[in-house]
C-alpha cells in the first residue's frame, strides 16, 4: 500500500510543475527552433549576385539605345574604350555610333546577370546628359541607382527659370552632395542624380521645391539637423518636429505691373485682311495687259513723277529770289495807329479833369 501511495503522488508534483509554466501562444504553437535563423542575421542585407546564381545564360537578347548631341561626340569618342571594358566586366556589348549619333547596350550569352542592362542603359543616358565616366561606371554597382529630373515645364517664364535653377548651382550643390551622400549634376532642362534610394528622394524634393520658390538653404539646414539628431539613440523613436525649423510663408509687397486699358472706340469686328497683288492689279486696271504694256506704263508714270518733282522744285527756287511781301508793315502799321488812338483819350480825359477842377476853384 505505501508504494501504491508514493506512486500516486509522483504525478502530483509533475502536475503542479505544468501548471507553473507558461501557456504556449496559438500563433507559433507549430513552429520549430531553425538554427540558420537567429538575431544576428540582417534579414535586409542585399547579398551580390555571382555568375555561380545564375549558371544557364539569359534566353533572349536584349538591347537599349539612346541619342547623344553633338557637342559630346568628341568626349564619347575619347573615352569609349574604358566604357567597353566596364561593359565586359558584366558580359555586355557596348556600340557608339557616330553617323547617327546613338549608344547601344546589349546583352550576350555569358551575360548572367538579368538586371545589369538596365543599368547600363541608365549609364548611357547619364553620359548623353553630360556626366563625366568616373561617376556614370558607378552606377553599374549594387546598391546606387540614377534618376534624370525634368525641369524644363515646372516654371513658365523663361527668366525665373534661369534664376531658380542659378540658386542649385554653387556651394549649395556641394552642401547637397554631401548630405545626401549623392552625385548632382544641373545640365540644361536637367538635373542627373546619382546615389543611393534615399538620397535621390531626398534631392528630387530639394529640386521640384526649388522650382516652386523654396530655396535649397532652408532643405540644407534641415537636413544637418537630422544628421545630428541621428546619431543619438534616444531620439530614435520620437518625433523630431520640435527640432525641425519651421519657415513661415511671408506675403512681400511687390511693384504692381501697370494693365493697359482697352480702347473702347476700337471697333470689334476683326481687321481686314491684307489685299493681294492680284486685287492691286484689279483695281488699277493693269491685270489684263502684258507684261510689256505694264512697264510702258510704269516707265510714263516715272516720267510724269520726275517733271512734277523738277517743277516744284524751279519754283522753291524762283521763290527764293522773290521780293518780301509788306505784311509785316501794315501790322506795324495798324499797331502805330492803334497806340495815337490810345494818346488823344488819355489828354481827352486830362483835358476834363481841368476843367472840373476849375468849375470848383470858381464856386469857392
């Protein structure tokens, strides 16, 4: 019977032992410990592609060109054998041709890796918009990318474009380049980027904005700012607006261009057109003669012009030799009178003050 007990109470303390530990959630109640899986792996590492990933070549053949201007035909022709031998590195042909002033990209049958020709064709079109190679081979690298920003139809007015696009131009490129870990190049209508994910975002809302009147120096200041607050740990899950300078829209006063009214006594039917020779010709009555009639008659109509301008002209100089005409005088003349009329009032009036003043003296 006491061995019967000390086995009963053996399944009482596993039991209790049980209860203590913790219930086992639904969602990872089938999974299993993988030993190849832990915390020190970087899930989002990005491992290089190798020909030993890819054994079997591509099965079809792809190619990308593209159109240079002309003023590059000369680097292009310098530098297009370092630009086949990075090609080569990949297993891809590269083709310049003059004549017809393209780049071709194409893919062979060792090329292994599918997603190379894309990055060539980017390489092309950079060295088409004026990068130099040292920076366009880089972005056959894993991890750098390129973008080509449009800027020609963000602003209307061709003056406000040239100045919008001076403030990227200078130290502010530099400073750009530098917090953005990117490659900056204004060509044109065009702003070549070369770099990582992020910093390409970073430089295409810098650009767009720029062309939207928000100067660069303002996008520089903030982005210094995040690099600073990234480094420190404790700030990684918080919100940073209150470290952020916030810029304040100003309304300016500008110089209010003067609108030049309408004429309301212009008529609103449109002007009449042009008449043509043949309607000259018409009305004139010299489109039904020949050809040797019309310069008879131009040739009389000359001579008729000529005798009118050489008598006008006998007379201007008859005239010159023509005595003066006495208008003058009788002005004069008429103004001599009119000062004698003045004088005999004047001692008219003199005359019968003396008088008065006589007809007083005697009643005194």
């Amino acid at each position: 019977m006491s061995e019967n007990k000390e086995t009963t109470n053996e399944p009482t303390k596993t039991e209790g032992i049980e209860t203590e530990e913790a219930p086992k959630s639904k969602k990872n109640k089938y999974r299993r410990d993988k030993p190849w899986d832990h915390d020190g792996i970087d899930h989002w590492k990005v491992e290089k592609f190798t020909p030993d990933d890819n054994k079997h070549s591509l099965l079809e053949e792809s190619s990308f060109a593209t159109l240079f201007p002309q003023y590059r035909e000369q680097y292009l022709k310098g530098i297009w054998p370092d630009v086949k031998q990075a090609m080569k590195e990949h297993e891809i042909s590269a083709d310049l041709n003059l004549v017809e002033g393209s780049m071709t990209v194409k893919t062979t049958k060792k090329t292994w890796d599918p997603f190379i020709i894309i990055k060539a064709r980017d390489m092309i079109k950079l060295l088409a918009r004026s990068v130099p190679f040292s920076q366009a081979k880089k972005i056959l690298d894993d991890g750098i990318f390129s973008e080509v920003i449009k800027i020609g139809g963000l602003v209307r007015s061709k003056e406000k474009f040239a100045k919008r696009r001076q403030r990227l131009v200078g130290r502010t490129l530099k400073a750009l380049e530098l917090l953005t870990q990117c490659y900056i190049l204004v060509q044109g209508q065009t702003v070549s980027v070369i770099g990582g994910i992020k910093g390409i975002k970073q430089v295409r809302r810098v650009v767009e904005d720029c062309f939207k009147n928000i100067h660069p120096v303002y996008h520089v200041k903030e982005l210094m700012i995040r690099r600073e607050l990234e480094k420190d740990e404790t700030l990684k899950e918080e919100m940073w607006d209150r470290f952020l300078p916030q810029f304040k829209k100003r309304n300016v006063q500008r110089k209010k261009k003067s609108i030049k009214k309408k004429n309301k006594t212009a008529s609103v039917f449109p002007a009449l057109p042009t008449p043509r020779k043949e309607d000259a010709l018409l009305e004139s009555g010299d489109y039904f003669l020949n050809e040797i009639e019309r310069l008879e008659k131009k040739k009389k109509e000359r001579v008729i012009k000529q005798i009118k301008k050489s008598a006008e002209k006998k007379r201007q100089r008859a005239a010159e030799f023509e005595a003066p005409t006495l208008v003058k005088k009788q002005k004069v003349e008429e103004t001599q009178e009119s000062t004698a009329d003045l004088v005999a009032r004047l001692k008219q009036k003199g005359e019968k003050k003396k008088k008065k003043k006589l007809s007083s003296d005697a009643l005194l």
